[in-house]
C-alpha cells in the first residue's frame, strides 16, 4: 500500500508541475518517424523517475501466460516458450505450484519431453526456446502457476507466471465460458448517477471503492463480479478490454496496470485479455505508452487459443491504431476511440483461422473476441447529411495515417456527438475473413450496453459494462456450448446479461449469486457448511470449493466432483443446482 500512495503521491506531484499542454502537442508533426508511433521512444514515464521501477510480469515465459493460459488434459503435452534474452539455455526444470487461491501445497515436476528451437508471433528475441512437457497423471484438476528453472551462463534462473495452466481429466464435448467486459479499474464514472456524472450516490461510492486503503474495498463491483464468475466455475472467461481507465492522467498507467493485474488474479478460472482503447492509449505519447504496458503486463496484443478440439478463439486487438492516433494531446482529451484492426493484424488473423480449417473437426465453435464490434461502422451509421461528417470523411480518406490537426480534432467532436465504434480500417475485411473461415461468434465490449445481432451465420454478442456504468445493469455473459452449438447466453430476452447486483441495483450492493463459508475455508476445519443465495430468477450451477484438515467426509448436497488428499489437507469440490430464487446449504464432515 505504501508503495501504491507513493507512486499516487509522485505522480500527483508531477501532474501539478507539468503544465498538461506539455509533451505531444509541443511535438510538430513533422517528428513522426518510421517507426510505428515515432513520438519518443520510451516505454513508461518511469524510465524519468527516480525509486519507482516497473516490474514487468512477461519475462522469460512467454507462453503460456496469465492473459493467455493453456488448457490441457491429463498426459497431454504441453510447449512451453522461453525467451531466454539471447543466452544458451540448458538444465530444464518444470513444475506446477498451487494458485494464491489453494489451500493445498503440493507441487507437480512435469518432465521434459524436448527442447527445440522455436519462435513467437509476437515476441522479438534472438533466441526462444520450446520446450515440451507432458502433464503428469496424478495432477488434480486445477488451475496452476507455472515455474521454469534453467541454466544461462552457469546461473540457474527462475521465471513464474501465474494462472497459466489448467489441467483438466477430460475435455468437455459440453462446455461454458464467460465473457466479461470493461472493468475499467480507475474510473471515475462510477461515483454517481450514470446520467449526470457531477452527482455523488453514497451506494455507488462504496461499490466502486476508489483507491480505498483497504484492498478488499477497491473496486468491488469487479470483486463482487469475480466471485460471482468464481462461483459460476466456467470452463474458461474472455474479457474483452477497457480493464482500467487510462484518461484522468497521463501518467495513470504506472499504477493502474499493476491493480488490475492483481485484481484480475483473484479469477480462479483461466482468462483471456484483449485490450480495448482506454489500455492502450499513449496519452502523453513521449512518456507512456498503454501498448508497451500491455506488452510488460500481458504480452501478445493478439492470439489464439483452442479449448480441446471444442473450440478454436482468436483474441485480437481492435484498437490497432499507429501511435499518433492514439495519443492524446498532453491532456486527458484523446482523437479516437473507437476500432480498427491494420493489415497485418488482419492477415494474422486470418492465417490462423486457415491453419485452425485444416484440422478442425466439424462440430468446433469458433469465435473471435475484442473490444469493438466490428459490425457497427461509424462510416455506416454516422449520419451521412451531416456536413461535419462529409467534411471528416473527406479529409480522413485524403490524408488516411497520420492525420492533421484539424481532422483529429474534428474527428473527436464527432465522436463525442455520435460516439466512435468501429471508426477506422478493415472492418468489412475483418468480417469478411470471418465469414469465409465458417466463425459463429464474434463477442465485444466498449458500448457498456447488451446486444445481440446475427448476421450472416454469425452471432455478434456486445455485454454491457462491469463498471458501474453499464446498461441496463452491471453484467457478464455466461456461454453454453452443446454438441458443436452455442445453445445460450442470454439471462433473459432481449439479449440481457446476467445482473452482478440482485436485480440490477448498483445502490444496494447486495450481489445476485453469492457464497458463504461458515468456518474459515483454509484446510484446518473438520467441518463446513456454505450457504449458496441465488437471487436471479434462473436456477444457477455452482462450484463450491471446501479445505478441510486430511480424511473421509460426508457432504449433504450436491455432487462431489473432486475428492483429492494433499498433504494434511483434504479438497473437496461440490457441484450444485441452486433454484431461482432460492438458498441452498452444503453441509460437510
Ligand atoms: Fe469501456
């Protein structure tokens, strides 16, 4: 925390001495350089600042990582890619360790199949090794951190990276994901009624929890999201971008990347990120950069993933804009906001899509995520009799990348009139690729409103926000997979979400799917009892954790769907149906 108020305290301080003109507005355009952006070079603001450094989180391991794990079944093998920063690496050690969520301390050492020679699609490096490991059989169904050890110029080095790993006995032919979206950890939306942002509500400002010194009060419409995603055990959650704010300050990243990384691992399923427009802002441009933050926190600002041979997801980015573009001019103000995707993106995409055609088996879901929706143009649904909008148009298709001055600041006032969603390149292209490669869904953020639309075989899913701000109601959207067929995901007609808060109200607090433990739930009891409220008006499927000390146990309700002893502990996980409505208890020793 000291150190959190002290980065808070030195960039307030910063923020009072520099006028906020400074920076990319003193810059002539001519500085636009070759590379992408050309405004400065530095990665952060920290690079300038005394004391505070930041600790990237992708380092050696560059897959899997936290934003981008691997699902595996028991035996199955599992390529790890290391970069080992241009060194000779040998002497390979692998193992799986126990989440901050586990109350079990037994680690797994996945031995070593090969090490190859390998590359990455998104990470430069001159030498990145695969190595292969095989999932031991006796790995309990979990999720896990990763460690790799090994030997670089004599030294043995260690590299993490948590919630990589789940390990599953089978694939599930039937599954569920979860999309959740627009977290926006930072925001200063949340304080008052959405409508008019000058207002205050004490319930509000107990649920958003700004900065408060109490970790477990920060943020709590995300918390109070997160349990109840925790609860609802999917088989895997995307989260498509906008998970802070990155428009009060130009400097907000330094801290605000380094809560949601924390916040986000209290998810105790594997989560994929993609980044929405207020991650990646270099909103002053010559010291921070939110694209070089994704990278350090993240990694790959695109990719795939395949949940068995059930699924195949690309995430990509849709907020692929040069530098320039997405640079405010030293102010919190910003030009765009809204999406695009560059060509070779868009050929990424679409080989990959072609490679996944090769093997895919018939019955496969194949979906793409991001943060804007690709079916909502702005050149399509901007009003076309508005001068202002011919006159943007012309001079945008004209000048194309970088733009004046003059276009960028009419462009933001448009945006502001009309909003901005999919306002530049390759959405057309995009769907196109789509089409072509058989995808059936197409899931997205950045509205913070529900909507669902098909079009052409394809189902477009946009979720509302989990920031406070969401309409009709802060929500997320829970995926069911049957026999090669999304078979739901709206909570009710038209196309709504499930609610966070018991019918929708942000004011009372009260969450609408919540879990109680009656002993601490830390593996030193002998016995348990949860209560399980389902406030929404569907019943809910719900898995229910237990730590208890080592033995043989009773449970009252439900199914027990592990049973594993580690150590003195003993886990015991239980599966049940709660009715809509309605409170059910689990009771076990
Ligand atoms: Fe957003």
């Amino acid at each position: 925390m000291n150190h959190l108020f002290k980065i808070i305290a030195v960039i307030l301080t910063t923020f009072m001495v520099v006028p906020l003109s400074a920076g990319a507005s003193e810059g002539p355009i001519s500085i636009i350089g070759k590379q992408d952006g050309g405004i400065g070079n530095t990665t952060n603001y920290l690079d300038e600042v005394p004391n505070i450094s930041v600790d990237p989180k992708v380092n050696d391991i560059i897959y899997p990582l936290f934003s981008t794990p691997a699902i595996k079944e028991k035996n199955q093998s599992l390529t790890i890619k290391i970069d080992s920063q241009g060194k000779e690496a040998a002497g390979w050690a692998v193992k799986l360790k126990p989440t901050n969520h586990s109350a079990l301390t037994e680690t797994y050492e996945l031995p070593v199949q090969k090490v190859t020679e390998g590359s990455s699609h998104w990470k430069n490096s001159s030498k990145i090794y695969d190595v292969t490991v095989q999932i031991p059989k006796n790995v309990p169904e979990e999720l896990y951190d990763l460690e790799v050890t090994y030997t670089a110029n004599g030294q043995r080095k260690t590299d993490q990276q948590p919630h990589s790993v789940k390990v599953l006995d089978k694939f599930n032919k039937d599954f569920t994901f979860l999309h959740l979206t627009d977290t926006h950890i930072g925001s200063p939306r949340n304080l008052g009624n959405q409508d008019d942002p000058s207002t205050v509500s004490p319930g509000r400002l107990k649920e958003a929890g700004m900065w408060d010194p109490d970790p477990k009060k920060r943020w709590l419409y995300l918390q109070k999201a997160i349990k109840e995603v925790n609860l609802k055990n999917p088989d895997f959650v995307v989260v498509t971008g906008d998970l802070m704010y990155g428009q009060m300050n130009p400097q907000e990243y330094i801290y605000e990347y380094d809560e949601t990384y924390e916040m986000l691992q209290k998810l105790d399923v594997p989560v994929y990120l993609v980044p929405g427009n207020h991650d990646y802002y270099a909103q002053d441009a010559t010291l921070a950069d939110g694209a070089k933050y994704w990278e350090q926190y993240f990694g790959p600002q695109y990719f795939s993933f395949d949940y068995g041979p059930y699924a195949h997801f690309i995430g990509y980015n849709s907020f692929d804009w040069h530098k320039f573009d997405r640079s405010g001019h030293g102010t919190v103000s910003v030009p765009t906001w809204g999406g695009q995707i560059r060509q070779e993106q868009l050929e990424w995409v679409k080989k990959d899509l072609e490679e996944n055609e090769k093997t895919a088996q018939p019955d496969q879901i194949k979906g793409l995520f991001s943060h804007h929706n690709p079916l909502w143009r702005d050149r399509d649904i901007w009003p076309q009799d508005d001068p202002d909008v011919q006159k943007y148009w012309k001079q945008y298709d004209e000048q194309h990348n970088p733009q004046s001055i003059e276009t960028l600041t009419l462009g933001e006032k448009l945006g502001i009139q009309y909003d901005q969603q999919w306002h530049g390149e390759n959405a057309h292209e995009l769907i196109d690729v789509m089409k072509q490669n058989n995808v059936n869904l197409s899931l997205h953020g950045h509205t913070h409103i529900d909507d669902v639309t098909e079009k052409d075989g394809i189902l477009y899913t946009t979720t509302t926000a989990i920031e406070l701000s969401g309409k009709p109601w802060v929500g997320f959207r829970p995926f069911q997979v049957k026999n090669g067929n999304v078979t739901s995901y709206n909570y009710e007609e038209p196309g709504r979400s499930v609610p966070v808060y018991e019918n929708g109200d942000t004011e009372s607090g009260v969450m609408s799917l919540e879990s109680e433990y009656k002993n601490p739930n830390d593996g030193h009891s002998t016995q348990q009892t949860v209560t399980i409220h389902n406030r929404l008006n569907k019943a809910m499927t719900v898995t229910i954790p237990i730590y208890l000390v080592k033995g043989d146990y009773d449970v009252s309700e439900g199914t027990v769907k592990q049973n594993v002893r580690s150590g003195d502990r003993q886990y015991v996980e239980v599966v049940i149906t709660v009715p809509a409505n309605s409170t059910k208890e689990i009771e076990i020793k």
